[in-house]
C-alpha cells in the first residue's frame, strides 16, 4: 500500500497573538484539579470562571475555594453546561484517564481551548483523535505535563544540547509511589486504565524523548526499540514496570514507574563528559526552588533553579500560544509518540485493557456515532456489478495492529467520506480482517461502505484456495459478501477459464458482488473476459496493478505487475478499465525519503532511481509549491486526474498521514498539467 507522511508544521513563535485573559472552566474538581486551581491564582491570563462536576455542590464548593474573588464561580452538574457557558475560554480536563479523549473532543467542538490531564490517551489512537479534533476546531490543545513548563526542564534542555556533559549516551528516569490502594481504586481498575504505566509512567517516558531530541537538535525523539518488565497485580493493572529504549541516535534510556513501591524519583543524564543529575524533576518546589548537579571531571557543580508555579505557568503557556493550537513545549505530535512509547511499554508487560480487546462489542475510537463530516467531499465512481458510490480513495487495511488504532483510522476515514477498505485473506494471518469486521459490527455501517477483498496469494493461487479463503475471509469479517474480491496474484499455470468459473460459482451465490484481478498482465485480463463472454459468465471488472506518477523500473514483491508504461496506460484508456492502484506513491519516492545520493533503500532505488523519475519528483515539487500542497498530494492527484476510472489505495498508518493523503482531493489537474508532470511535454 502507499502512504504519505508528513511532518507536523513548527510552531511560529514569532507571529502568535496573546490573548490577555483566559475564562477557565475545569471538568473533575479533584486532587489535580485542586493543584492546577491553586495556581492559577498565580497566572497572569487566567482566573477560574466555572466548574463541573456530577455533584452540583461539590462543583460550588469547589469554585468557592479557588476563585479570585472578583466574580462567582459557576457551578455546572453536567459537562455540557458548562461547554456551553460562552464566558468560558479554556478548561481543565482533570477526570479519569478513560474520559479523556471524548472530553476534549466534545470541548474543540465547542470551541474551547484544553489543557487535558496525562495521559491524554490511553493509547495512540486516541492521542492522535483529540489531536486532529483540535486542529479542525483551530483551538488550543496541551497534555498536562506541567513539568514541561518549568525552568527546570528548559535549563536541562540548554545543558543537553550545549554539550555541557558531552555526547549523551544513557538516561535514567523513574516515577514511582507506594500507595495501600483498595481493589476499587480507580488506580487499580483496568477498566478505568488504571497502573502505574499511565498514572506516572508517561512523566519517564516524555523526559527520556525529550532528552533524546535536545541531544540531536530536535524537540524529541521516538524510540525504535521498547522492551519492558513488569508486575501486574491481582486486579489486572501494573503495580511495577520498568523499560528500556533505544533510540535513532544511539541514546538509551531506562524508565520506571509504579503505584505500590517508592522510587527515588529523579532523572539522570548520562554523556561521554560527566552527567546531569535532576533531584526533583516533577513537582519543583514553589517556594524553595529545585538544583541540577552537573558532575564533571572537573568536579561538580550546583545550579539553583528559583521555586515557579508549574501549572501557572502551563495555563499562560495557553493564552500565548492559542492561535497556534500547541505550545513548543508540548506539542501535539510529542504527546502522540509518548503514547505509542506507552502502548508498546504496557504491550511488552502484556497488559491490554479489557477496552482495547479485539473482542469487545463498545465501540472505540472517538466512540460517538459516525457522521460524514461534508468540509471536503470525497469524490466517488462505480464500478460495474457494485450497487453502490465507492469513494476513489481505498484505505488499505494491512498497517492497524489493534483494535483502539484501527477504529481510530476507520472512523476518521469514514468520517473524510470514505468508505471503500481494502484487506486481504494473507494480512496479518487475518488479524486485519478480523479487525475491520470488529470494527464494522460495532459501528453497524456494513451496508454503508464496500469492502474489498483478495485472495489466492502465491502459492495458494489456485481454485480451490480461492473457495476456501473466501469462505474463512466471510467468517473472520463477520459480513456474507465482499462487494469487490480480487485474486491478490495470477497462476498462469491454471487455465483462465477455471478461475472464471469459481468466481462466477461465488458471484451466483452472493458471496461476491463484483470480481477482478490484482497483479495480473492485461494479457491474462483479457483472456479471462474473453472466456467469460464466450460461455455467457461475468468477467473481470476491475484490475490492480502498481501505477503511479513514477514509472516503475522493476516491481517490489514478486509476482507484482506494473501498468506505468505508455502501452498499459492507452489500454486504460481506451477500456475504461477500473483500477485500482496500489503503491500510487512509489513507496515514499514523493515523501522526501528519495535522493539521487541516498542509496539506504535498495528497494526504492530498484523500483524508482532514473534521470526521468527524478525529474518527475522535481516537477511535482515545483507544483506542489505553487499549489501550497506537499508533492506526495501531487503524486496521488496525478492517479485520480486519468483519463479512466481510478480508485487509489493509501495505506496511512496515522490519521495525519490520511489527512495528507486527503490534501489531494482539492487538486483537480489539467489534462496539461497531468502530461507534463508525466515528461509527456
């Protein structure tokens, strides 16, 4: 599958408007909540305006206590009261870890401003659904990782990236407290995302990327290797888990974290020239200050950092930084790698939550009911025996691992207007179609969007594997049709009509409405419709093959076919053949990943590297800049401005590379423009 990827746009801190005063509301008057609101005294921007809770005297007791005196605070018993009070500008998300992602949702769309409590998912796929939430709003969004904002946490980043203890080589990071919990304890309910992993674990995790990043120059880094311990209590939640990472650079880091045993709490910093040590990285003192200890060769130094009120400082952190939608010092993309870090640190411990089964029927993601959202329509085509308005973009199904991420993609492809997914008997061993059928039974959308199947993979490629894939394909997606199956290779080996015959065998039956061909030459093609008409049977109606703005040189897997050459495209033509295309994107060569000089992927310089393709990739970045989009948009639009019917597949493994993906959609390419991009003129 193709897909794009794109890096999140910096944040401009030169051209960002202040907003003088914030109105702030808070959802959960609880401990941290109380922490937060006594700061905010403290703030510059903020005053406390509104508070709610499910217990209305609870929510005034509370406001009564924290307000600045200068008007009542009002008391709300219901969230969405108090998202409707037009007096407030921003809250406070301070509930259970599990309410999170379906708050802030509910406040973008309100248009309100959100600082959320760690996590602010319990997973990735949530992180990345409040993110993009946030983004559509135009409103402000931080995860309340106040420690970030501290002066502390600034003067580490200054000593890390100025070299003070060299090249940084190992670091140390733990957040752990004993706690006499009962079994009841939100702390201790899987249900409720409880552990030690999620409660303070993410405090380790974000300081390790961030040091990791300010080592090489970036803002953080993400680990390529996670592998962690643990111990999961009685009730089914980590009491004790410690990880290690390894990142890009070389830097690793150990973390820990938990709910029942004490840790020293404290950050070191390891480099080829001395080491950094942070006594109390978390919770500064106000009053009496904090100290980095720099020990060197040369001896040791103290560097006092004077009190400041964190969380004060977090809630003006919003006023300034509003218009932009994230602050430098947390942004959108580092809360959505802390939370990937996070699901592969619970995943090593083998900890899932009853919530995130692949066997559970409560819808996940943004778990609200699906609408199309009518922003940016989806353009959409037929194909002959399908019913139905298929959308020309297709979401590859073969890149979610589990259930949380691939609902999270499915509901905000559907929700783009898409409704077309491609999956196949091989991914996964069917994990992938079990999870799309999960995904479909729990959103009741079946009749609502057409699936695509394929079967007979090298070296089932043969009649009978056909009938027994189809049959277990249907079992695992829950469904008792595909609207479109496709043979993933050809057998040229099997006489053509044979293949025709169970194809129409399936298509009598209603297991299959449409069928084709993936990776088979226009010859076979042919041939198989010729047979088809001669004994009065259905025939191929669409076709798969590699086809994209790059010509290919040489196919990536075996058995693949390609249908870029001049010869394959005026069949296209003149036919009107449906095709769906897959790698449209030459597997990144638009991305930015493909340099004359960089030789790293031998694949890519297989498939792609010539004077032409280069030249191609250099037209659609001029292109791309004058229109304002990114080449890779360029690349897909090229696909769906031919002069026959084509249905792209992306295979995004984020919502942000589908949005990427989705920029093409507001191109429409002239049939110059098309022909010049392809070296035509």
């Amino acid at each position: 599958m193709a897909f794009t990827k794109t890096t999140e746009p910096p944040i401009n801190v030169e051209e960002h408007h202040h907003m003088e005063h914030v109105a702030w509301g808070i959802i959960g008057p609880g401990t941290i909540a109380e922490r937060f609101a006594t700061q905010l005294r403290e703030s510059r921007t903020g005053r406390l305006a509104a508070v709610a809770s499910r217990d209305a005297a609870r929510a005034q007791e509370f406001g009564d206590r924290f307000g600045d005196g200068t008007a009542p605070v009002r008391a709300y018993d219901s969230v969405a009261e108090l998202l409707a009070d037009p007096d407030v500008d921003a809250v406070y998300i301070a509930t259970p870890h599990t309410e999170h992602v379906r708050l802030v949702i509910e406040a973008a769309e309100a248009g309100k401003h959100i600082i959320s409590e760690k996590p602010l998912s319990v997973n990735r796929a949530g992180a990345m659904l409040a993110a993009e939430t946030a983004r559509r709003a135009g409103v402000y969004l931080a995860e309340a990782f106040m420690y970030r904002f501290h002066p502390q946490t600034a003067k580490l980043v200054e000593l890390v990236s100025s070299g003070t203890i060299g090249e940084v080589q190992h670091i140390e990071a733990s957040f752990a407290f004993a706690a006499n919990l009962p079994a009841d304890h939100r702390l201790m309910n899987p249900e409720l995302a409880g552990g030690g992993i999620l409660d303070v674990g993410g405090y380790p995790v974000s300081i390790a990327r961030l040091i990791a990043g300010a080592a090489v120059g970036a803002p953080f880094a993400d680990p390529t290797e996670v592998t962690g311990n643990g111990t999961i209590g009685s009730t089914g939640v980590d009491e004790w888990a410690s990880a290690s990472l390894v990142f890009p650079s070389g830097i690793t880091a150990h973390v820990t974290s938990g709910v029942r045993v004490q840790d020293d709490n404290r950050v070191v910093v390891t480099g080829s020239a001395g080491q950094i040590i942070v006594a109390d990285p978390w919770l500064p003192s106000v009053e009496d200050g904090s100290t980095i200890e720099i020990r060197t060769i040369t001896g040791t130094e103290s560097i006092l950092i004077p009190g400041a009120p964190q969380y004060a400082i977090q809630a003006d952190a919003l006023a300034e930084f509003a218009d932009a939608g994230q602050a430098p010092q947390m942004r959108w993309a580092d809360s959505i790698g802390n939370a990937a870090t996070l699901d592969r640190w619970r995943a090593a411990i083998g900890l899932e939550y009853p919530f995130e089964s692949i066997d559970t029927d409560v819808p996940t993601g943004s778990g609200r009911p699906l609408t199309v959202r009518a922003e940016l329509p989806m353009p959409t085509g037929r194909i002959a025996g399908i019913d139905h308005d298929i959308s020309r973009l297709v979401m590859g199904v073969d890149n979610q691992e589990t259930l949380p991420q691939a609902s999270a993609m499915f509901d905000d492809f559907f929700e783009r207007g898409g409704n077309a997914f491609d999956t196949a008997w091989l991914y996964g061993d069917g994990l992938q179609e079990q999870l799309l059928g999960r995904w479909l039974a729990n959103r009741g959308v079946r009749d609502d969007v057409v699936v695509i199947g394929k079967g007979a993979h090298t070296p089932f490629c043969d009649p009978e594997s056909i009938s027994r894939q189809l049959f277990e394909s249907l079992e695992r997606l829950g469904t008792d049709h595909l609207d479109l199956y496709l043979m993933h290779r050809d057998n040229v080996e099997v006489p053509v009509g044979e293949f025709v015959d169970v194809l129409n065998e399936h298509a009598e039956a209603g297991r299959i409405r449409a069928f084709g061909g993936s990776n088979w030459s226009i010859e076979r093609f042919e041939e198989a419709n010729a047979y088809a008409a001669a004994h009065g049977k259905r025939g191929f109606a669409a076709l798969s093959n590699h086809f994209g703005l790059a010509r290919a040189l040489d196919v990536p897997w075996a058995g693949c076919v390609e249908v870029t050459d001049p010869t394959s495209r005026a069949w296209l033509e003149e036919t009107k053949t449906p095709l769906l295309p897959w790698s449209s994107q030459a597997r990144g060569f638009f991305t930015g990943r493909a340099e004359p000089e960089d030789l790293s992927d031998p694949d890519l310089v297989r498939c792609y590297y010539s004077d032409d393709n280069f030249e191609r990739l250099a037209r659609a970045r001029k292109l791309g800049a004058d229109l304002g989009v990114a080449p890779t948009a360029i690349a897909l639009a090229y696909v769906l401005a031919q002069d026959f019917p084509t249905f792209a597949l992306i295979g995004p493994r984020s919502i942000e590379e589908t949005r990427s993906s989705t920029d093409a959609l507001s191109l429409k390419l002239t049939p110059e423009q098309v022909a010049w991009l392809d070296l035509r003129v």
